[in-house]
C-alpha cells in the first residue's frame, strides 16, 4: 500500500473498434462481460470479438433478475426488483479488457448496467463503488485499496495436490509449476503481485496484489479469481473461494486493505493514517475515517461476510476478525491498523479483516467508504485498541455471529442505506434475507457443501 494516488484516470480514448483489434492480435475471439451479484456470485455473458463494438454501443441485454439470485441459483424478490419483467443494458469498461492467459483465445471486462433508457441502473454494484470514490474525491480525498485472495485447492477426487505444513516451502515445491503459471499468467494481465504464499489450511494459498482506485481494486480481484480458476483447471485442480471449505476448519478471507489521502493542486498527496499526532501517527481525518468503518461493521458484514457459510469462518481465534475491535498489527481484530515500515510511513494502511470471498467486491469496498466518510463527518475517535487475542480481553464486543443479526444491523444502519440507496438496500437486504431462510437449521456439514464451489 505504499504508493501514493495517481491522478485520477480519465476515460479511454480508445474506440471500441480498435480494442477488438487489439484483442484479436492476442488471438482473442471472445469476450466475457462479467459482474458480481448481490449473493457474491461472478456472472457473465459473453459476445463473439467481432460483437464487442455493437456491445461497448448499445450493450448486451440482461435481466434485472440477476439482482436477487440467490448463491445457490434459487431466486427471491424485494420490493423493487424481482421476477420476470424488465431489461438492462450491460455495457463493458473497455479500459479494463484483457485478454485471458490461461483462457486462450477469451477475453475479459468488466460491466456496469444500464437502463434502457441510458441511465445508470440504481441496484448496479459497481457503479455504488464509483460513487462513493466520487464522494471522497469531492471533499479533496483518494482512496487506495486491494484485496487479498485466499483459495483452496484439490483434486478431483477430493484429495489435495500436496500435504506439505503451514506456510512450508514444502507446498511451493510440491506445486511450483501450478503457482509459476499463476504469476506468469497475473503478470501476462498487467497485474502487479506483491506476494503469494502457502497458506494455514490444507491446500490453502493466498495472493497479494498491489493498490490502486477503489472501483479498479475491485475489478483486480474478480480477475484475480478467474484467473487461479482458470490456470488450476488447466492443472488438473478446482479452486473453492468459499469462507468455510471444512466443518471447523480455518476458512478462506478476502481481507480488504485501504488507505485514505488528502489530495490538492498545491501540495503531495498525504496519507492521513501516518505523520499525525495521533495515536501510531494517525491523523485527526485518518482516525474519523476508520472509527467510521469500525463502527459499522456489524452492518458491513451484510457486504464483506455474507455467503451462508460466512459465519462459519468468523470465530474466534481464529485469525479471523470475530470481534469488533481494532489494534495496530493485530491479526485478531476485525479492524487491523498497519502501521507502515519504518523508513516507509506512507505505506500505512487499515486491513478489514472479516471480509471473505462471499462478498461482492464492489458493495465491501463501496461500503467501507461510505462508513469512513461518515466518521469523518462525525469527528468521530476510535476506542481504546487491543493488544493480544480479543477472546482473553473484558469487554471487547463480537461481531454478529450469524446471517440474521448481521441482517438486522444492516438493516439499522442509516449509513448505508443513504449511501447504497433504496433500490440496492433493499435488494441486498432481500437477498440476505431470502438465503438466511434457505439454510436455516442446516449443519456447518450441508451449508459448506452447498456453498463450497460457489464462488
């Protein structure tokens, strides 16, 4: 999270004729345009080459259903959306197409969606997330984020490729031809990895992108994992992005890091969470915004932590930011303050560490923004942080332990529903509710079976 915010981008000057030129010299002859429903599920469809001009134009037609599909196909309504009727238009960001390494011959973009009548369609997540950018950068603030993926591998008979430990070079070894292609391929997408690594559980990896914009953080981390999809399928594997792969097992997290900066024509953006007088450098405006997020939390797990399986992973001790708290590099807190390196602090930075790969990446970090924005509104300071493992200290509240109080506090949460709006709250708020019933009573066994390959 080091770099600080580069302008902000302006919209390619690029003709869509001449993306699909440019595509069709990496051998490309399909284009996926994809999006993320409200049940954290990446949808798509997809045009032949020589359609993505009339597509980039006119769009690609699509049900507004899409927006109440539930993780397992199933469909509920809300009050504004829901059923048969209606169209959208889907209309790729061609800024973002990039040919597929691992998928020869596709390519990939992301969509917002439209009406028909041109304007923008108010339950389209993506879309949130660029307005809330927006509402920073209208008060002289840039957001930089990323996301962290963390996925399980195995085989197709259930086995996993290799049995080395935790974090053990024995697992790179075992597969340094299956994570070779993965940077390789990252890398082919223009894509800056910071890091991967064998993770805790069994067959469990994680991979560290670099920063950047809100919106675009979010569409790195939809690529990210249809790429670990796509070259562990050309390996023989199958990737699970579930939070909970194993009945008591340590789950999967999509852990969102963030820093805030004050920009302006006359002087170096600053990264407001260093170089203050507040506790570990924080400023006064870095301090409002994450004890904004803080606050919030309980009703940001209806975005970061949502799958029916979420829960499952949120427990303590875990390392999964079960309780909410917040600490400078502690990995038990839902709110984890990192510092920056000594002779980096512009490389301060705040991880939310209770998101998982349930989440809708585009509605998390959208979110997270809204919240921060309105601490700073607030003038708000955070609590005392904690040291060591919350579950030890007195006091310390737990998140929401399951899918309904986590409904409830984001159904309370003013906050949000000002900043999502009433088509998109609601609808959230259906499809949250519509999947809570559906795995009501069912044992950690079913709900992780049911929700294991979904994501």
């Amino acid at each position: 999270m080091a770099q600080p915010p580069e302008p902000p981008a302006q919209p390619s000057e690029e003709h869509p004729r001449v993306t699909a030129a440019r595509l069709g010299g990496e051998g490309v002859v399909g284009v996926a345009l994809g999006w993320v429903d409200n049940a954290g599920v990446g949808r798509v469809k997809a045009v032949p080459l020589a359609r993505l001009a009339d597509a980039a134009d006119q769009g690609v037609g699509m049900s507004p259903v899409f927006d109440t599909f539930l993780v397992d196909d199933s469909m509920t309504s809300g009050r504004w959306l829901g059923g048969p009727d209606g169209d959208l238009r889907l209309l790729p960001d061609l800024s973002r197409a990039v040919a597929l390494a691992a998928q020869p011959g596709w390519a990939w973009a992301p969509a917002d969606r439209y009406r028909q009548d041109g304007t923008p369609h108010p339950a389209c997540q993506r879309q949130f997330a660029a307005r809330m950018a927006e509402r920073a950068a209208a008060r002289g603030l840039a957001l930089r984020a990323a996301y962290e993926t963390e996925w399980i591998v195995q085989r197709p008979d259930g086995g996993y490729p290799t049995d080395g430990p935790a974090y053990g070079m024995n697992r790179l070894t075992d597969l340094s031809d299956y994570l070779r292609d993965i940077l390789s391929a990252l890398a082919e997408q223009g894509l800056t990895v910071q890091q991967i690594h064998p993770e805790y559980a069994e067959g469990q990896f994680e991979v560290s992108v670099a920063p950047e914009g809100p919106v675009g953080a979010a569409d790195t981390a939809v690529l990210v994992r249809h790429t670990l999809r796509a070259v562990s399928a050309a390996h023989g594997l199958r990737a699970s992005f579930a939070p909970a792969f194993a009945p008591g097992g340590v789950g999967s997290g999509a852990h969102l890091h963030l820093s805030v900066w004050r920009t302006g024509p006359d002087a170096a953006p600053q990264n407001l969470l260093t170089g203050g007088p507040g506790r570990h450098g924080l400023t006064a405006q870095g301090e409002a915004f994450l004890a904004g997020v803080l606050a919030e939390l309980p009703a940001l797990l209806a975005l970061g932590a949502p799958g029916p399986s979420s829960h499952l992973r949120l427990v303590p001790s875990h390392w999964a930011g079960a309780f909410q708290c917040w600490g400078p590099e502690n990995r038990e807190a839902a709110l984890r303050l990192v510092p920056g390196l000594p002779d980096r602090p512009e490389s301060a930075n705040a991880e939310v560490k209770c998101f998982d790969g349930a989440a809708n990446p585009y509605l998390a970090v959208g979110g997270v923004i809204a919240a921060g924005l309105a601490g700073m509104d607030a003038g708000a300071v955070l609590p005392p942080e904690v040291r060591g493992d919350p579950a030890s200290a007195d006091g310390v509240p737990r998140l929401p332990t399951g899918p309904e109080q986590a409904l409830a506090a984001f159904e309370a949460s003013a906050v949000l529903r000002e900043a999502l709006g009433e088509v998109l709250h609601d609808t959230v708020a259906a499809v949250r509710r519509a999947e809570a019933a559906a795995f009501a009573g069912q044992p950690p066994e079913a709900v992780i079976a049911a929700t294991r390959w979904r994501y």
